[in-house]
C-alpha cells in the first residue's frame, strides 16, 4: 500500500499566460506557492477476491472491472497512461473540497500519478511528475486547463515558473528570500472560502477563446511576476505595492471571461476593500470557490467581521510538494 500527500496551492500572478495556446507563441510565467493543506491518495493492489477489479472512492463509491468504466476521469486516464494490468484501489481525501480554485484537481492528479509510480516501484523527479500529469490533464482528459497547477504542486514551495514554447520547456526558480521577510509577507494574507463551487475547465474554455483579443492584459499579467519578485527582494519591501499590484491584477483578470465573476463575489471583494484589504483575487478560474486577500495585520479583524458569513481559513507556506508519506511492498495479485 501506498500514501501520497501532494498540497494544495495559492496562484498570486501570471494566471492565463499559462495556457498552452499562449506560452507556445508568447511568454508566461506565474508566482505561486503552496500550502499546507493537502490531498491524500491512498493506493494498493486489489486482490482477485472481489467482485470488481477497480474500486476507486472519493465522494462516490466505484466499482469497475475495466479501466473504460471507470467514471473519474482523472483516475481512467491516468491508469490509461501508467498501462496499469493488475487491479487496483484507490482512495482520496481532501482537507479542501474540490472545484475551490485551489487546484485540487491537479494535486489529485499529481498525487495518484506519484503513488501509482511508487506502487510499481518506481522513483519519478518532481518534474516528471508535472510534464506527466500536464499530459495527462490537457490531452488525455481534453481539460481546458493551465500548466501551473502541476508545476507548482509538484515542486512544492514558492516558486516562479516560466513557460517557453514547448510543453517541457517548464523552468521553476524557488523564490529565496529569507524566512523573517515570508513570515511578514504571509502575514497579511487572508483565505475565505465563498461556498461557491464551479467546473474550473468550463470558465477555463470561455478565457482560452478570448486569448487572441486580449494579448494586451495577459502580456500585462505576465510583467507583474517580475514586478512582484522585485518587491519581495527589496530589502525593505513594500507590501502595499504587493497589494495594490494584486488588486491591478484582479481587476484586469476579472474582464479576461464574463464567467471569471459575479455579483456575489464582487460584492464579497469590494466589502473586503471596504474593510482594509489593499487587494485580492478570486483564486482559479474563477466563479466560486476561495478568495484571497492582502491585509495589513493590524486590519484583519475588521476584514473578519465584515466577512464573518464567509469561512475563514488560515494556512502556512509549504515547501516539499507532492511526497510519499508510507509506503509497504506488495505482491500484485
């Protein structure tokens, strides 16, 4: 049996420059870190003494004797991919729901992909683990999905990443300032869950058709990355320029899909604006899920009570990524 335990992550800039059908003719690139809130993938081989072949549990109960039967589409192609003969098990468990803007379906992705390699017994690098599960998202399953997402569960940490032509041309550089500085940096971020979910790839695929008509805002988006590493290596930063710079990127982000938004939520930011936050943004695609905000300290409890209908939600930075956290040799029966 296997365990794997891959983080969930927060996307701070850069989002829709990598896309694909952008980065292969323009250059992308996003800042991003994780979490540590995670998703756990336990898998194991399932003895010939069932009914079924496959049993596979999330938020349904699966039972399967072919890979094709299989419902979820990340598990079907992922076994489709690793050619998997034998049958197997597979559990999950999320300490955030799914469809958040959290991306979660990369980290379950990303998670099954290291636990299925470790039950063969194989060791994979974290960037195999990302080209692998980038392949596995956008053409196996015909996602309408990002390059960022994997990359940064993979790796783990707070990285910038780069994305030039090619889908292996993926270049991440850890984000190295020192700790005294991060600690203050995630100090003034707030997460709150809206209770608003959404099917990211469907927002996803409105954003991807406008890409031609709004090369002026994603090349934008794709300056404020740097803009933002400059002010996190000042030696004294300005985080209100870290804010403001945020609040410049959801209001460019937010004109990319008429599905990026809604009433709900901007009444959600403009009431945390209200409160004190310099700015924030939606996380994801968009329309639900977890929204961000960048508070001064001293200003969070206002932000509190004025969202206080709204789950919050602290966290820290982590830095490991996708890892497996027990493994135990079996015979596949």
């Amino acid at each position: 049996m296997v365990i794997s335990r891959t983080p969930f992550r927060i996307s701070f800039f850069g989002g829709g420059t990598d896309y694909p059908v952008w980065y292969r003719h323009n250059p992308g690139a996003a800042l991003a870190t994780t979490i540590d809130k995670y998703c756990y993938i336990t898998c194991g081989f399932l003895p010939p003494f069932f009914e079924c072949k496959h049993r596979i549990v999330y938020s349904k109960w699966e039972m399967a004797n072919k890979i094709s039967e299989i419902q979820h589409p990340s598990v079907r192609e992922t076994l489709r991919f690793l050619k998997i003969k034998g049958g197997i098990s597979i559990q999950h468990v999320g300490d955030l729901p799914a469809r958040s803007g959290m991306g979660s379906s990369s980290s379950f992705t990303v998670g099954l992909l290291n636990a299925l390699y470790a039950l063969k017994g194989k060791i994979v690098s974290k960037k195999q683990l990302a080209l692998e599960a980038i392949d596995i998202e956008q053409n196996w399953m015909k996602e309408h999905i990002g390059s960022q997402d994997q990359v940064t569960v993979s790796f783990g940490g707070f990285n910038k990443m780069e994305f030039k032509g090619g889908r292996n041309n993926i270049e991440v550089t850890p984000v190295t300032v020192d700790q005294k500085k991060i600690r203050l940096f995630q100090n003034h971020l707030m997460l709150f869950f809206t209770g608003l979910s959404r099917t990211a790839s469907e927002i996803a695929e409105e954003q991807i058709k406008t890409i031609p008509q709004k090369k002026r805002e994603l090349n934008r988006m794709y300056e404020m990355v740097q803009e933002a590493i400059n002010i996190l290596n000042e030696d004294r930063p300005s985080f209100t320029r870290f804010g403001k710079l945020l609040h410049e990127n959801w209001e460019i982000k937010r004109t990319l899909s008429s599905k990026i938004t809604n009433t709900r939520i901007d009444e959600i930011y403009k009431t945390a604006r209200r409160a004190g936050a310099i700015g924030g943004k939606i996380l994801g695609a968009g329309g639900g899920g977890f929204i961000l905000f960048f508070v001064k300290p001293e200003l969070q409890h206002k932000v509190k009570a004025k969202l206080r209908q709204l789950l919050y939600v602290p966290f820290k930075f982590e830095e490991l990524g996708s890892q497996i956290i027990y493994y135990r040799p079996e015979s596949n029966f």
